[in-house]
C-alpha cells in the first residue's frame, strides 16, 4: 500500500517529540503561571503633576535630546485605566512616543469615590479636561497643546474642542471614538429605555459598579473569555504570548465604575437621544458643535472593532469643520488597534508620521 500524498513519514518522530515537549512544558508553565503574580504594566518613568479626585495627570520623563514644540495630552476612557498604552518596554504607545520626541502627558481615571458619584459631564468636558490642558502648559512653557483621545476618552475630546474652539487645542487624534450611538447595537439593547430604569439604578446604588460594565463587553462576544483561556493553555509554553496574555487580561480585569451623574446622561443624552449625531448635544449649557471644530484631526478606526463599529464611529470625520483631515482605518480590533503587535507595525507608525509634521 502507497503511503498518502503528502504524508511525512520521516517527521513524525520530530513532531512526537515536539508535542511531549510541549505538553511538559505546559504542565510546568501552568504551576508558574498560577504561582506567579505576572508582569507589572505602567512602568514608563513618570510624575503625577496633578491629582483632583477620579483624575490623574501624569507626565512621562523625556527620553530624547530633542522634543517637539507642541506637548502631546493622552485622554483615556473613562472605564478603563491608561497603562493600556504602556503595558511593557517595546509594548508601549508611551514608550514609542517619547524615544522619538514627543512630550507626553496623560490624563488617566481612578475610581470614582461613592461621595463623587455627583459628578457630571461637564465636571469632565469643562472642568478636568480644561485644567490638565492649563496644567500641561504650565509644566511644559508651551500655550499650544496636542490630544489624542481614546475610545470615550475620544467623546470627552471631541466635545471639548467643540466647546473651546478658540484653542489652545492645536492638533487633535481620535481612536475609535464613537458618534452614532444607535451603531452601538448591544449597548442600545440593554440600555433600551422601555425596560431599563437608569433614574432608578443611579438614585438606588450612586456609582455604576465595573462588574456591569464588564459583563455588557463580555456580552459582545460571550465566547471570547472561554476560548482566551483555551487559547492560553496552548500557548503556554510560549513566555511572550503567557507575559502579552497576563497584561491584556489584568487590564480587562481592572475596569473602573462610572460616577452615577455621569452615567445617567451618557445613557439619556447619548444611548437614548443620540444627541453628539444628531447635533443637539450640549454641555452645562454649552452648544456641542462638531462643525466648530477647525483644528487638524486624525480619527483611527479597527476593522474589526466590537466595541465601537465602524458604523458608530464612521460620522466624525465628515462632522467636524477641519480643512485637514483624516480617517484611517487599520486591521486589529478596539484593543490590539492601538496595543500589542499588531499596533507596533500599523498605527503607532501612522501616529508618529501624522503628528511629527504638525507638531513643530
């Protein structure tokens, strides 16, 4: 009998051995990995130059001779904290911007205190964002300042540079940052008005906990958790892929809550009313006008982004007033968009291309 087309007789021994090493390996990375604590993100050197509450402000320490003119603000979404963008040396947005000139600052979120759950949108768009930008101008000399904006950290922006179009904002980057709420579909289910009581939920707990946030992401893909452990349990003989695994998941893991305040109007003005699309949002009392925006603006989008669809995410670019501007859109989802190894080779080299020549 002829052996089957194709069939590596000779290999097989190879391949044997390679699997029975692999499966010890396995065995002994599963008792290190349950041991272990896992890797410590967030470790780019920096300075906390303002503290207020649910609000951090970091500046990283530059690491270039010389630094571009304009200092660069980090807006992080509110739900998840910003060592996303610095999980490891060599896996570091941060990182990868400072080595290569730019100042950066960042405004990352603590957990709300349930005495802040009074906060507001506009304690957000009006008072936190406004006093990092005064605070970074101080601190770097500079009256012009550059934002990127990630995910809602993204809204936050756009809405405050409706808001203070007359500057300082000098440059604006956004990351999948939602507009047409109505593409939001999971999150429209269940925030759908005729069987969810937000007046009720906020007046009863205050702070909306991050065990709900979590488990309306992990509704988006219910499976994803399950085969991500599968996924991890093949590979982990593999340190990179278990140390990349420890730090996504350690991230996922420690989302923030949500000042209830700010909660009820993201739910009625944004999930409900669709105010930021259909031009009728406004902020203690100010108009939000995407059309007031004028500045350079680079919007980034994943293809295959769960969490803000290109749909939701598609309406920015024709928004705002800008002469220059630009949509990208690049293979990855809303994470690997902007963190791992996909992120490496396709946006961070966009990000520097864009911003280097308008930050001089």
């Amino acid at each position: 009998m002829n052996p089957r087309p194709g069939l590596d007789f000779a290999s097989i021994p190879e391949r044997i051995q390679t699997e029975v090493q692999r499966a010890i390996q396995r065995s002994i990375k599963g008792v290190e990995y349950i041991a272990s604590s896992g890797p410590t993100p967030g470790e780019t050197p920096k300075d906390v130059i303002l503290s207020r509450g649910t609000m951090q402000l970091y500046h990283y320490r530059p690491l270039a001779d010389e630094l571009y003119r304009i200092p660069l603000l980090i807006v992080m979404a509110t739900t998840n904290r910003g060592y996303i963008l610095d999980l490891a040396p060599g896996q570091s947005l941060v990182e990868f911007l400072i080595k290569r000139g730019f100042d950066v600052y960042m405004l990352d979120w603590t957990a709300p205190k349930p005495e802040e759950k009074s906060l507001r949108m506009e304690d957000y768009v009006l008072g936190f964002i406004p006093d990092c930008i005064k605070a970074v101008q101080r601190d770097s000399g500079e009256s012009d300042v550059n934002i990127i904006g990630y995910c809602f950290g993204g809204v936050l922006s756009i809405m405050y540079a409706s808001i203070f179009a007359g500057g300082p904002l000098k440059n604006l980057v956004c990351f999948t940052t939602p507009i047409d709420f109505r593409e939001m579909k999971l999150f429209q289910s269940f925030s759908d008005r005729r069987y969810f009581d937000v007046d009720r939920l906020v007046d009863s707990i205050g702070n909306v906990p991050p065990e709900m946030i979590v488990t309306s992401f992990d509704m988006l893909r219910p499976a994803a958790r399950a085969m991500s452990q599968v996924q991890l349990w093949e590979n982990i003989w593999n340190d990179g892929y278990v140390k990349s695994y420890r730090m996504m998941d350690k991230w996922g893991a420690d989302t923030l809550p949500l000042a209830g305040e700010y909660f009820r109007a993201i739910t009625k003005d944004l999930m409900w009313d669709n105010k930021l699309y259909n031009d009728t949002m406004s902020v203690g009392g100010r108009a939000v006008d995407l059309s007031k925006i004028t500045v350079p603006i680079l919007h980034a989008m994943a293809e295959h982004d769960h969490i803000v669809p290109y749909e939701a995410a598609k309406h920015l670019i024709a928004k705002v007033g800008s002469a220059d501007k630009e949509e990208v859109i690049l293979k990855g989802g809303h994470v690997s968009l902007v963190a791992g190894a996909n992120a490496v080779k396709r946006l961070w080299p966009k990000l520097e291309s864009w911003l280097s020549k308008r930050s001089i």
